[in-house]
C-alpha cells in the first residue's frame, strides 16, 4: 500500500498489527505509546521524520478513543485534567524554546537522549522496587504503594495565595476538592505545578509525557490507578494534539498512515481500557514498570548506534526490541484477561 | 486522492494541520462510538440468549418455590459483585 506523504510503500498488514499493540498498551497503561509508533514505522522503512509526526499524531487519535472508553468505566477525572493543561501548555513551549537553544549549542541531541535513559531506567526501577516492597515482601492491599508519607504532604501543602479576588464575584478559594481522585481539598498550585513539570520534561524529551505522568498521579498524589491512567490519557489528549500540529504545521505527518493505524488502535483500545478492571492495580504498576525498563534499553541501544561508528544495525535491534516487548505483553496481557474470566465464572457457581 | 494530500500538505500549511487533526479527531470519535455500540448490542444479545436458555431448562425442569428463590437469591449476589467489580468500588449496589 503506498502512503503518498511518506512516499513510502507498507503492506497494510504491519501498520494494522502495530495499530492494535499500542491501542492495547494505551487503554491499559494510559500512555500514548510513541516510543513504540516511532521504532515500529521506523522499521517498516518509514522516514524517521514522518516516523515522529505520524507517531504523535496517533497518540492523538489512540488518546481520544481510550479516553472515551475509560470515561464510561468511571476513570477520568476530567477536573484534575483541566487543572494539569492549564500548566502543561506554557511548559511545552518553553521547553521548545529550551531546546532550540540546546540544539544552537550543539549539545542537545546526546543531552537529552542521556537524560531519556537515566530518567526512564530509574523510573522503571522504582515501579519494579515498589511492587517487590508492598506486594512481595510485606503482602499490603492492591492500592498501597511505598510513597503514603509524601503523598499525605502534597496533598496538605498550603501555597499562598489561599484567596483570589476576582471583580463582581468577590474572593475565589484557591483549594479544589477532587472526590472522583479520592481528595477532599488541595491546593490548585498542586496539580498545575505538577502539570507545567510534566509539559516541560515531555517538551524537552520529545514525548507525550503519558510515561511519566501515570507514575506521578499515583505515587504523588495518590490517584487510584485506574483512574491515573483515564486522567493521564485525558492529559495526552492536549499534549498530542499541540505536537501533532506542530509537526502537521511543517508537513512531517502522513494521515492516511495515521488513520490505518488508529482504525486498528481502536481496536486494541477496548481489550486494554477493559483489562485495566480485570487486572489487579499491583500488577498494572509492575508491568509498566517492565514496559518502561525496556524503553530504557531501546533507547540506550539508539544512542550507542550513533555514537559508536559502524554499528547501525544496534538501531533496529532496539525498534525490534520495543515491538517484541509491546507484543509480548499484549499476549500476557490477553492471558490475564482470559484466566479472570475463568476465575469468575468459576466463582459464579 | 494521493494529489489532493501531497497539494494540500506542501500549498498550505495552516489548513494543512487543521485538516489532519480533524480527519484525526473525526475518526477518533466515530470508531469510538462504533465499537460501543456493537459492544453493547453483542453484550445485549448474548445476555438475552442466556435468559432466554435459563427460561427454557426452567420450563422443561420445573423447580419448587423454595428452590426458585434460592437460584434468584443467587443470582442477585452474581449481579452485585459483578457490578461492584465493574465499578471497582464498594459503594455501589444493584
């Protein structure tokens, strides 16, 4: 099938399968999955260029549809959501202008790609330490995670200023409560900071930020997991959509390619967004954290096929590597959703 | 079809971006409601044909009445916990 944008030629068959992993992963986890559109397309011989528009633009789409499928399952807080954009927007832009200035300085391309790797390595690791320490080592409910105490802090933070005089209306308290997330009061400045941090590492990095922020709602927070993870696509609904403009603006995005993948993401969308109910939250968080540990080590394997001469190949290793792992875990994933049918029925009777 | 994208993209760039994020969005909410609804005739369909199927063993194997209310007893607790599960809460009832 030829996709005239791209000029590139695909059978539709690998777009479609690729389409149906990370609308699978996105309902599931509440990520974009734009390291995982980026190494496919780039393997299917797309141009790296149209291979990153493309991906964001996806991540649009696959955000739309999962979002909506979370919503009717009761897992978007659409307040907290609002609150995080109103910081996210700004932060997208000044890390754009941060980044210019980098790449003038001829120090952005390893900077950040060294920062991608550590950032993702750590982050993968703390999920793997926090499952081992409440769910292996000390036996504690689905919800609990490592990180109560900070959690309890954030939310009691008091940011000045507590009132807001607004002209007509009279004094506007700056404290929200959020009952969908489970808060009864917290400060605006939370969530918005929380939001403007996010916009400005994603914006740096070059991502959606749906990666970091699931991880954030929950162990910062203390957002219920599945309702982090209908928040975060919520969230990456924005992000994607300023992207994708972005990128469509300077014509690096091929729709027809875009749409083929999305018309299979939706797809995958209903198994994921439907197995976030049947898995146990515990789980969701370990195996995000798999996901994301492997994401380090495609990444990883990207850099040193640049920065090494004569070792190109390591580039497709690391795109094979991110598709074999998003695969094998839609698998696992599609085993779990089936031994939970089992085990209900069985309990029916 | 092939020249009214690649004219498009390389004329005008502003209509350009707005037309791929609509096209996005478009497709976005109409296979999002076409998947919800045929998920929820398919979740209809099957529900009544195992109403349907129970109807039929009651009818041929008639129960007494302390056995009736015991199978609806059950029933009832089947919906609940299936409900609370869906809903993940404990706060939810039937």
């Amino acid at each position: 099938m030829y996709f005239p944008n791209a000029d590139v030629v695909i059978h539709p068959a690998l777009p479609v399968l690729l389409g149906v992993i990370v609308g699978m992963l996105g309902g599931f986890f509440g990520v974009g999955g734009g390291f995982l559109i980026t190494g496919g397309l780039l393997v299917f011989g797309v141009p790296p260029v149209y291979a990153v528009g493309t991906g964001l633009t996806l991540v649009m789409g696959t955000a739309i549809i999962n979002t909506l499928k979370h919503r009717s399952l009761g897992n978007v807080d659409f307040k907290l959501g609002g609150l995080m954009v109103t910081g996210t927007i700004p932060a997208i832009f000044l890390a754009e202008w941060v980044n210019a200035t980098l790449e003038a300085a001829g120090i952005a391309g390893p900077v950040i790609r060294y920062v991608y790797v550590g950032f993702l390595a750590s982050l993968g690791l703390f999920l793997l330490f926090d499952y081992w320490r409440t769910h292996i080592r000390t036996h504690q409910g689905e919800e609990d995670v490592t990180t109560v105490g900070l959690t309890q802090r954030i939310r009691t933070l008091r940011i000045p200023p507590h009132w807001v005089g607004i002209p007509r209306v009279g004094g506007v308290s700056t404290y929200v409560s959020l009952p969908v997330s489970g808060i009864e009061r917290i400060s605006v400045f939370v969530p918005v900071g929380i939001g403007f941090g996010i916009g400005f590492i994603a914006g740096l990095l070059g991502a959606g930020g749906g990666f970091i922020l699931m991880p954030v709602l929950i162990y910062v927070l203390g957002i219920p997991t599945t309702i982090a993870i209908g928040t975060d696509l919520f969230q990456i609904i924005i992000t994607g959509s300023v992207g994708s403009f972005a990128y469509a603006l300077s014509d690096r995005v091929d729709p027809l390619l875009a749409v083929l993948m999305l018309s299979a993401a939706s797809i995958g969308s209903q198994l994921g967004a439907r197995a976030t109910q049947r898995v146990d939250p515990s789980r969701i968080r370990f195996m995000y954290g798999l996901l994301i540990i492997t994401g380090a080590v495609a990444v990883a394997l990207e850099e040193m096929s640049q920065a090494v001469p004569g070792a190109d190949a390591l580039s497709t290793v690391a795109s094979v590597v991110l598709l074999g792992s998003g695969g094998g875990m839609c698998i696992v994933l599609l085993v779990m959703m089936a031994r939970s049918r089992e085990r209900r029925r069985g309990g029916g009777h | 079809m092939n020249e009214f994208l690649t004219g498009l993209s390389s004329g005008q760039p502003v209509v350009w971006a707005a037309f791929v994020l609509g096209v996005m969005a478009v497709t976005a909410l109409t296979l999002s409601f076409f998947w919800d609804g045929t998920l929820r005739a398919v979740r209809a369909f099957t529900r009544e044909r195992t109403e349907e199927r129970v109807r039929e063993v009651l009818a041929r194997f008639p129960r007494a009445a302390w056995q009736r209310r015991a199978w609806q007893r059950r029933m009832w607790w089947r919906r609940r916990r299936m409900m609370r599960r869906r809903a993940g809460r404990d706060d939810v009832l039937p």
